[in-house]
C-alpha cells in the first residue's frame, strides 16, 4: 500500500473515531434549524426528490420557503466496501472547507466559481448544504465544455488538490456552464514535488486522464452505435487540444514556481506524446487505442476493486478483451499496458479479463 495513502487514511480513520467536528460556513445560512436538517424525514414536504446511489451519504433536493437546496446526508451505516468509501462524507467535508476558502478569496474566487457553494456542513451532525444547482449531467461534450473542465481542474491542481472521480453524475451542465459538486475522492497533494495525490507511485494518473478513464471513455463506448469512428476521434481531438492547452500552461506555472525536475518532465513528456499525436491523423489514432484500453482497464479496475459494476462493466470489459485479440501488440508498443498488466502475456491478459467478467457479474448493482 501507498505510504502516503495509507498516512491519510490512517489520519481520516482517527478522525472519524475522535470527537473534533468541521463546520463549514455559519447555521444562520440554513433555512431550517440545524437539527431539523439533520434528521429530516425523506416523506417531509420539502423534499422534492432523493439520490440514493452514493454508499456513504444520500442526497436530498429540498424546497424550502421559495428556494431549492441540496441535502448531502451522512448515512447512519455506511454501505462502504473499502477505506476510501468509508471516508468519503469526511473528506467531502474536508474538501468543502478547502474549496468554500478558495471561492471567498478575491484572488481565486473567479476559477473557483464552477464548484459549488457551501451553505453550512458540519461533519458530526452528519450534513452538507448547498444551494440547488439547475443544471443536467453532460449530454454531450464540445471543445468549451472540455475546456472549462481542464480550467476548473488546474485551478483545483495549482491549489493542490487533486479529483479523481470525475464520473459522468458528478458533472452538471447548465447550458452554459459546468458545475462540479461531489469531492467524496478529491485529495490534497503538493503539485510541485508530487504527480497526484498517490506521490510518485502512479505518473498515469492525471486531469485528463481522470476525464477520460471515468467518463468520455465510457460516453464513447456507450454511444458507439451512433458515432462513426470518425466522430469519436473528432470529439477525442477536441479533448486532446483543449487538454493541450490547459497542460502547456500548467507546464509554464510549474516552472515559474520551481517544480521538481521530475515534475517538470512528467508533464513535458505528456505534452509531446499529444502534440505528436495531433500532428497526423494515424498518430491520432494510435493514441486513441492506447488511451481507451488504458481508461477501460483503469475503470474495471476501480470497478473490481469497489464492488459496484454495472452492465457499463461488463461493456468495458468485453472491450477490453476484443482489443486484446486484435491490437495486443500496438497496446504493447504504445505503453498502453500499465501496472500488472505490462507484465502478462496476451494469453494471460485475456484470462485475466475473462475472470472479471465472471466477477464484475457477482458485483452487478444496476
Ligand atoms: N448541488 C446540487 N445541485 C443539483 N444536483 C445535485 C447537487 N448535488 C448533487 N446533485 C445530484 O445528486 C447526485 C448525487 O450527488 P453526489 O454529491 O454526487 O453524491 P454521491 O456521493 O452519492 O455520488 C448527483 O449525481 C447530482 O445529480
Ligand atoms: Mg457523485
């Protein structure tokens, strides 16, 4: 295990047993006394609808004297499968203090605004308030969405926090602008001497690449049947400019703040890898490969290792297998093959994801 990891684990796990709270913001922002709040029935009038997927907390949209607000509660017994999960709703409320500091400043307040307010949280009584946002999870992504999502997430980077599930339900759109709202796995980390919040154990890990294994990905291999290929790799040149971008300037910020060399590298090396590949369309498609293979197995792994598949699971994983019998050998070439799986054969491979199909269907939530 990951020494850092485990370090913020351990310090989350005595946290969670001690008696010390969080408070976020100020109870005279809540529309109901704070102990209603806390223990309001899901069959009480200002409850309009309820989320019920997230296994730590449930999520109220409330109504309450003309205004709509959000309600993320802590559940009583948590329905976790691993550390992470188990402390999620305190991280949330750790990272909403962070982020609600950030959103006050004057200096950072502008790149902060597409995450959302904290009204009030406070992590003993259990609950997050923030105000309703009126927006619908991503339909569809263009260059400006791609490119307000790399803004959000170098600001949170150059802040040193670092989000990894940037799944398709924790994105809202308004037509106009992209809000992000759940930080149950966003992690602090130092940008400078660190490639994400694992340290230096893990350079794939990344913004973009975030987007992609936990969403585009996904959204790509969902709506196969309608996109040509030809729209799909149009829609991943979006992407890789717009992440182009973003990284050159993260790349110069680096710099100007005396990153460590490796650091600097790391992101050099990503950044040539995408201009290469933008330079002819056969590169581009070689990239493609590589990233969609590399963002399945990431997936399916989180996926595994959590417990909660999904027939998308089960979609990634017959994928995942199909390029395994076709494009071994330019996975191989192109580094596609990351942690164990750099040291399997292709036959071994192949088994290997013919057991998580046989797994991912006893770990079915939906
Ligand atoms: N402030 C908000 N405004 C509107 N919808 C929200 C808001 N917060 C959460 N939601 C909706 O509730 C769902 C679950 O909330 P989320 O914070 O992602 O909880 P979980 O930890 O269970 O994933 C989201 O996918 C989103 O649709
Ligand atoms: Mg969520």
């Amino acid at each position: 295990m990951n020494p850092l990891v485990k370090q913020r684990q351990q310090t989350q796990l005595n946290f969670q047993q001690g008696e010390a709270n969080i408070i976020v913001g100020q109870a005279e922002a809540c529309p109901l006394p704070v102990e209603e709040l806390a223990s309001l029935r899901l069959d009480s009038p200002y409850v309009v609808e309820t989320f019920e997927d997230g296994l730590t907390a449930i999520v109220l949209h409330l109504y309450i004297h003309g205004r709509h607000y959000n309600l993320k509660r802590k559940r009583a017994q948590a329905l976790v499968h691993n550390v992470d999960g188990e402390t999620s709703f305190l991280n949330e409320v750790q990272r909403r203090r962070d982020i609600q500091a950030l959103k006050d400043s004057p200096r950072t307040a502008k790149a902060f605004a597409p995450l959302v307010t904290t009204l009030y949280a406070n992590y003993r009584l259990g609950f997050i308030l923030s105000p309703w946002i009126d927006g619908k999870p991503l339909a569809s992504f263009s260059r400006e969405i791609f490119r307000q999502i790399f803004a959000t997430l170098f600001a949170l980077e150059q802040a040193g926090l670092m989000e990894w599930d940037l799944c398709p339900g924790n994105i809202l759109y308004d037509g106009r602008n992209i809000h992000l709202f759940d930080f149950g796995y966003m992690y602090a980390y130092n940008p400078l001497e660190h490639y994400n919040s694992d340290g230096l154990a893990s350079p794939a890990f990344h913004a973009a690449e975030r987007l992609e294994t936990r969403n585009v990905f996904g959204y790509l291999l969902r709506y196969q049947d309608v996109m040509s290929p030809a729209d799909q790799l149009a829609l991943f040149r979006e992407l890789k400019e717009t992440a182009l971008d973003s990284y050159t300037q993260k790349l110069i910020w680096l710099k100007q703040n005396y990153a460590q060399p490796l650091i600097i590298q790391w992101q050099t090396e990503i950044i040539e890898r995408w201009e290469y590949a933008l330079d002819n369309e056969r590169s581009l498609k070689n990239l493609f490969i590589s990233e969609s293979f590399r963002s399945h197995c990431l997936d399916i792994a989180d996926d595994i290792h959590g417990k909660s598949c999904t027939t998308m699971t089960l979609k990634r994983i017959d994928k995942v297998i199909t390029m395994l019998a076709t494009v071994f050998l330019q996975l191989e070439n192109n580094g596609a093959l990351l942690f164990d799986n750099a040291t399997l054969s292709q036959i071994e491979l192949i088994k290997k994801y013919q057991a998580y199909r046989h797994l991912a269907k006893q770990y079915q939530q939906s």
